[in-house]
C-alpha cells in the first residue's frame, strides 16, 4: 500500500494546491462583496461624432512581442499573455512608449488596468500629442487608480522646463482601482479634446498646444499597468458637432456679461471660471485700426464715453472707463484690445467665438487674422458674422480659421449656403432654430455644427437639446454649465452591469472555486445563468463538477430606465495538479485514493481512467468519478 505523506512531491504539490484554493476563494468572496456595492456608470451610446473613418493603429498584442513602430522610450514594457505592460518604480517616472503618427483630428482608445500602484494618486495616461522619441513638452489625458478624486482624470501638458500644466480636471463615477479593466478614449480635435471614460464624457478642454509633429503615447506612473485593444482612428475634422449623449458646448455671450461688464477681460475671467467652453467677443476697429473688442457702435453706452468707435483713436478708447457703467466694484475696467484678449486667452485658458461686428474691408479682415496669427491663437479662434463678406475675406486669408455664419432668421437653404461659405457652423438664433427644428439634421449630415444664441433659460436649452443643437450662446454661462452637469447625471441613469467574477477570458483549474460577482447600477432586479442554468450573484463555482472547457455566466439587471447585459466566458483546464485536487476532495474510499495518486503521480493517465470507471459508484463516488476520469483521459492525449 503506498501512502501519501506530506513531504512525498505529490503531497507538497496537494499542500500548494489547497493554500491556493484556500487564497483564491477569499480573494474573489471579497471581490464578490466590492463588486456588488460598486457604482459603474456606462452610457450605452457612442461619443464619437461621425462613423469611423481610416483606422490608424490596432493592436491586441497577440504577437507576444512589442508591435513594429512601438518605441518604448523608457522604462519597462513588456508584451505578455496578451497585454501590454508598462512598469514605473516611483513617482518621479514619467515612462512612456510612442506610437502612430501625427493627426489633427482622432480617437485614441485603450482598455487600461492598473495592476498595482505605489497610491491611489499614480496614473496611467493616453498620451495626445508627443514627440516620437518622448521629449518635452507633451500632452496628456491622465487617469489614476483613485479615479473619484476631484482630479481623478485630468488634462496636462509637461513643459520643455519639466513642470506640470494641468488644464482640466474631473472626476469619474467609479474608481478604476486595481485589477479592473476600464475602457477610456479621447477625442481630439486640433487644440479641443473630450475625454470619455467608460463610454461616457467627462470632461472635455480646448486649450491643446498641438506641435507640429507629435504623436500618440501611453504612459505609467509610480506601478504597473496593462493595456490592451488600442486603436487610434481618424475622424473628420468638425469637433464642433455634440456627439449623443454628451452636453452642449458653453460658449459665454460677451463674456459673463450678467454678472460683469460685458466684453472686458474681468468678465473673460469670471466666464472661464463659471465653466463656459468659449468666450465670445465683438471685434471692430478704432480710428487708427486697431482692433478691440465692444458690440456696440458707439461707446456711449459700456463706457463713460461718447462717440462712435470708428471716430475714437485706440489711445481715446483706451482712456475710457469700461465698467463703472455695470457696478462700483468694476470702476477703472477698460476696453481692451483684440490682442490683449487673446494674450489673456493664451496665458490663463480658453478659446475664442470672435464675432466681426459690422462691415469690414478686406484690409480690416486682414488686420484682425494678423493679430490672431501674432497671439498665436489660431487654433484657438472660431470667427462668426452676420456679414458674408467678412467669412469670405476671412476664408481667403486664412482658410484654416473655422467660420460660422449668424441669422437672425434662417436661411430657405442652410445647408447650400454652408457650402457656399465653407462654414464650420451655423449659428442662427435660437428662437428661429426651435420654430424650424428640422434643419438640424441635414446641416449635421453636411458635417456643419449649428450653433444658437443668445438663449438664457432652462427651458430653452432644454428644447435645443432634444432637436440636437450643438452649442448655445447664452448670458448665463455659469448656469449653462451647471444645467449640463445636471444633464450627465439625468443622461446616466440608464441600468448597468458589469460582470467582475469570474473574468471574462479567465482560465481557471480544478483547485480554485470563484464567486459570481456582479456590479451593476440604477438596477431594481438582477438574473444570472451559468450555462443557461438559473444562477445567483454570490454563488461560489464548483469546478470539480463542470466540465472541462468553456462555459458561460450571463446577467441581465432592470431599472426604471430600461435593461442592460453582460456576459463572462471563462475556461475549466485540465492540468495534474487540478487532477490531483479533484482526487483529494473525491470523497473517494483511501483505498481508491491511494491508487489513483500512484498513478497519477506517474502520470499512468489511461490506467488511472480506466481504473476509475472500474470503480465508479463503488469506492469512487458516481458523480466525481466521470470528471476525473475526463480529465485524466484529456492528460493522456497530450
């Protein structure tokens, strides 16, 4: 009789293999627990603004090796079991690996992991406009692990002096963590981007410096992390059109010209600040030619002055008071000059609507793009009019400039005169575009934006929104801002689920047992199958009873918003290990155990099936008894 002791190999091969069991089950018992009281909010519609268009990069990294074209400027990468993965020991280690090539317009998405990390602070990043061999400066949007911080995403720029310039920053509905696999994108469009987590919008900022050549990065700081399924895509070049289920864009009339002097840079800042995307401003020059920024005519009515601007010279202007006129606390404001705007736009953020107020001349038209171009503002520049002359001067001089047209009414043929005028946007009043909502889609069909002004309450953005309306023009920018935020958290009341054990694609042996764990929200009822049996979430596996190969966890949740789904396929494999755990718990007489452990021991796999038939129902229970004889029959093939 031979007798399995502790110290034979095959007893400390069983001993490992119940410590691991013993591990593994309270390991994915707690997952079952933090799974189920996790928050995941996932839209179910696409922020991308245009179907897909030539696809630049895809990788799953089924190679095993890093993809040709890859530079892995520093620190470890590595291609293993499928994944990417990128190590950084410290904090102090940016390491970045480059690939693709330089786009003004696309959608770079990943499915990231944090694996570990020194603290909830280190990140991972998609990596927006950098240089091919990871020089400064770069441009990034940046995730960390404790992703609900307040600046758990960001937008960031590292300088050419290794210092931070962060531009933006949100927080997601849920922390990545570690050992979840969280699908993020950006969509870049010149010096715009949105950064989407989860499917979803989060945030979004126009304030890119783009080089000339730069190109597209991941990045780890302070642990590891795996990517996987990175694609970059090329999209069409009109950003300004609001992709489903994401919030308009603020553009801030005059500034924030209800709570500040309008068009002065007191109410740039405080617009900025309230939220709004852009600041739109009003440009018609003095006597001498010098561009500034007032709507009206005449200076009577924003300033302590008098006369029509035309007649002022830039010095006159400049002497005037431009905000005493609104409230005490603003005494001493000034016009300020286009230059000065754009300065203030470059040094502390933001873009500009540029409305050119009134007829131009062609040299007048070319005074202004040459200011924009000395401020190097033009990618920052968005230039409406209610002159078609002045869009045509414009598109003639620097055809790079996005142009919108307003109307106070519109046109018989949005779409004709869109062509016509090379128009990025049209911009009617919105009053007009509510009595005439369907123009909006074959001006989207066109790929023109349609943007509307100046409308100032809820109830209004709430009409433009559902016919589609791209970006509104308001007084009220600050509570724009706040309407959209309130439109995300009502947009993110749809049901989700997430099934987060077993993994999908996991391979898992006869020794582990996982739970079922499911996280899903705004979800009244959840049902879960295996195999298309009925399940329950909590259920812990017994692999020793399923076959070996494939199977299936599905769940489906129901809310008050509707039905949302997931599935998860995971693999039992056959291993002798697994072998022998399942001979161990066979609840098998000693006698049959002993037997079966000397075969498998020596790896006899055919005799020990055999043998196990001969005894199914006798010393070896039934049920074990056609598993182990499976397993044992699939050893023997290898």
């Amino acid at each position: 009789m031979t007798v399995l002791s502790a110290s034979s190999p095959l007893g400390r091969a069983v001993t490992r293999l119940v410590t691991a069991r013993t591990r593994a089950a309270a390991t994915i018992a707690a997952l079952a627990v933090t799974g189920a009281a996790v928050a995941v909010a996932v839209a179910t519609s696409s922020p991308a603004t245009a179907e897909p268009g030539n696809v630049v990069v895809s990788e799953n990294f089924s190679s095993g090796s890093l993809p040709a074209g890859w530079n892995a400027v520093d620190g470890a990468w590595k291609v293993e079991n499928g994944r990417l993965y990128g190590t950084s020991a410290s904090s102090g280690e940016n390491n970045k690996i480059t690939f693709g090539r330089h786009l003004s317009d696309f959608r770079l998405e990943a499915t990231m992991r944090f694996e570990s990390v020194s603290a909830a602070t280190r990140w991972a990043s998609l990596g927006i406009d950098v240089p091919a061999d990871g020089a400064t400066p770069w441009w990034i949007a940046t995730m960390r692990s404790g992703t609900t911080a307040a600046n758990g995403l960001e937008f960031a720029q590292r300088t050419t002096v290794n210092a931070w310039v962060v531009t933006n920053t949100a927080s997601a509905p849920y922390a990545a963590g570690t050992g979840r696999d969280v699908r993020v994108a950006v969509e870049v469009h010149g010096n715009q981007a949105r950064w989407i987590f989860d499917g979803r919008e989060a945030m979004r900022t126009n304030s890119l410096q783009r080089s000339p050549n730069g190109v597209q990065a991941l990045f780890v700081n302070g642990g590891t992390v795996s990517y996987d399924d990175v694609t970059v895509t090329e999209l069409p070049p009109n950003g300004y059109i609001r992709p489903e289920g994401s919030p308009f864009t603020v553009i801030a009339h005059r500034g924030a010209s209800a709570a500040a002097p309008e068009n002065t840079l007191v109410a740039q800042e405080i617009a900025r600040k309230g939220g709004a995307d852009w600041i739109e401003n009003d440009v018609q020059p003095s006597k001498d030619g010098v561009p500034f920024i007032l709507h009206d005519g005449t200076v009577d009515r924003t300033t302590d002055g008098s006369g029509n601007v035309r007649d002022l010279t830039a010095a006159q202007i400049k002497a005037l008071d431009a905000g005493s006129w609104f409230g005490p606390q603003y005494v001493g404001e000034r016009v300020p000059t286009l230059s000065e705007q754009l300065a203030d736009l470059r040094n502390r953020g933001g873009s500009l609507l540029l409305e050119i107020k009134g007829k131009h001349t062609r040299a007048e038209v070319a005074t202004i793009i040459q200011v924009i171009r000395d401020e190097q503002m033009m990618g920052r520049v968005f230039v409406q009019s209610f002159e078609v002359d002045a869009l045509r001067y414009t598109y003639e001089l620097a055809p790079e400039l996005p142009l919108g047209l307003l109307r106070s009414s519109l046109d018989a043929d949005p779409v004709a005169i869109s062509r016509e005028l090379h128009l990025t946007a049209y911009n009617p009043d919105g009053n007009a575009l509510l009595a005439k909502p369907e123009v909006v889609a074959p001006l989207h069909a066109a790929g023109v934006a349609v943007m509307a002004w100046t409308m100032d309450s809820a109830g209004l953005w709430q009409r433009l929104e559902r016919i589609g309306t791209d970006a509104v023009i308001t007084n009220r920018a600050s509570e724009l801002a706040g309407w959209n935020s309130a439109f995300m958290q009502r947009a993110s009341a749809d049901p989700t689920v997430q099934i987060t054990s077993p993994v999908d694609g996991a391979r898992l042996d006869r020794a582990q047992s996982p739970v079922i764990a499911v996280a899903a929200t705004n979800a009244d009822t959840v049902t879960v199958t295996l195999d298309g049996n009925k399940s329950a979430v909590g259920r812990r596996l017994d692999l020793v009873k399923l076959t070996a190969g494939r199977h299936t966890v599905r769940t489906e949740v129901t809310g008050p918003e509707g039905t949302a789904t997931a599935t998860s396929t995971f693999t039992v494999t056959v291993s002798q290990a697994g072998l022998g755990y399942l001979i161990l718990t066979s609840g098998a007489e000693p006698a049959a155990i002993n037997a079966m452990t000397v075969k498998l021991v020596h790896a006899q796999y055919a005799e020990l099936a055999t043998y196990v038939d001969r005894q199914a129902g006798k010393l070896v229970p039934a049920e074990v008894a056609s598993v182990i004889a499976a397993d044992a029959r699939t050893l023997a093939l290898k």
